[in-house]
C-alpha cells in the first residue's frame, strides 16, 4: 500500500514526497527532523501504533497536517484522532481524487472528515452525530432532561442564544446549565463536551 501510494503522489505535480517510514517510531523521527506540510499515518503500524505516533507528534509541537489513513472507518478512532490533534482521516479505499482534495484541504488549514472539508473542528465532530450509535441503556452521568437537551443543541452547533432561543429559556440560563454540564462530563469546553456526548452516546432524538 505504502508503495503505491508513494507512486500516486510522485504522478501529481503538486505533492512532493519527502520521507516514508517503515513503522509509527520512524514517522515520528522523520516527522519530527523534516517538518512535512503532511503526514499521511498509517493507524496500524509495527512498534508504534498510529494513534501513539500522532500522539508524540502532536506534543513535539511540530507544525505537520496529520493525516490517518484507516483500513475501516470507526467512528471511536475517529474521534480519538481529532481529539489528539489530527487533521483528518481517509479509508485506504477512498478514491485517489477523494484522498488527494482531503490532502489539499489539511494544507489549507482545513479538517478533512473522509469525503468533505470542514473549516472549524466542532463542525466536523458534528456530522459524526448523524451516524452515532445509541446505546439501549445510555449512562446519563447525573444530568437531567434538560441539561442533555442542552448536551444535544451544542453537538448539534448550536450557539447559547440558539439554545436559548429553541428551549425558551435565557441566554443566562443556558450558561449556567452548561456550566453544571461541564461539571458533571468533566469537561472543560463545548468541543470536549461534544466528544464526551458522542462517545458515551448522550445524543437525544
């Protein structure tokens, strides 16, 4: 695979390939000495897994778009990835033209959510709601009605005075529900509530 795909990118002018490595310790090291605008990272690879190899390289606060490639797309990995610091993700068995716009679109600054660019992070976790899984006997972790109403506008991306609006209630009052939200997630901002949500699979019809 790696080969190949070395090969698809060397055919197209506006790549140009600086390194590749044999497993997830050998990305970070060329990662970290060569400072590529991308890094398309394996999720399974030998000694360091992909997850671990984002992880470092995300705290050697090296200015790379990372990119993971994935055999299946699960929708935990997927969070995982974002939640680390990565830039997107892409099937081995995306099309060349789908892996090469989510290349393109992480260089541009952009998220790139399998298929589609998003500007901002929180409306790329947004679109995993759609296709979240909702557990028959969900754990609520103490929040009341409203409060996972509230949990379900912000995944949704719903600002305070959306929210507000649709429940009827004040802005004012939305901020202190979302505080005791905060509290009882242990989380400590909107995008770590909208993970927490979808992993633990809060999200209400």
């Amino acid at each position: 695979f790696r080969d190949g795909l070395k090969n698809l990118l060397e055919a197209d002018r506006r790549f140009r390939v600086v390194g590749e490595a044999c497993d997830g310790e050998e990305a970070v090291n060329l990662v970290t000495r060569l400072k590529p605008d991308i890094l398309l990272l394996d999720l399974v690879m030998p000694r360091v897994s992909g997850m671990e190899a984002l992880r470092r390289i995300v705290a050697a606060a090296v200015p790379t778009g990372v990119i993971m490639v994935v055999d299946a797309v699960e929708r935990d990995d997927v969070l995982e990835v974002f939640r680390l610091g990565g830039r997107g993700y892409v099937s081995k068995e995306s099309a060349t033209a789908a892996l090469f716009a989510g290349i393109c679109a992480v260089a541009a600054g952009q998220y790139w959510m399998g298929r589609e660019p998003f500007a901002d992070l929180e409306k790329a976790i947004a679109t995993l709601t759609r296709s979240a899984v909702k557990d028959e006997r969900p754990k609520d972790f103490g929040l009341t009605p409203r409060e996972l109403e509230i949990v379900s506008a912000v995944v949704t991306g719903h600002s305070n005075r959306e929210i507000a609006r649709k429940l009827s209630i004040s802005e004012q009052t939305v901020k202190h529900h979302l505080t005791n939200i905060f509290d009882k997630a242990g989380v400590f901002n909107r995008l770590e509530l909208a993970l927490f949500a979808i992993n633990h699979h809060l999200i209400r019809d």
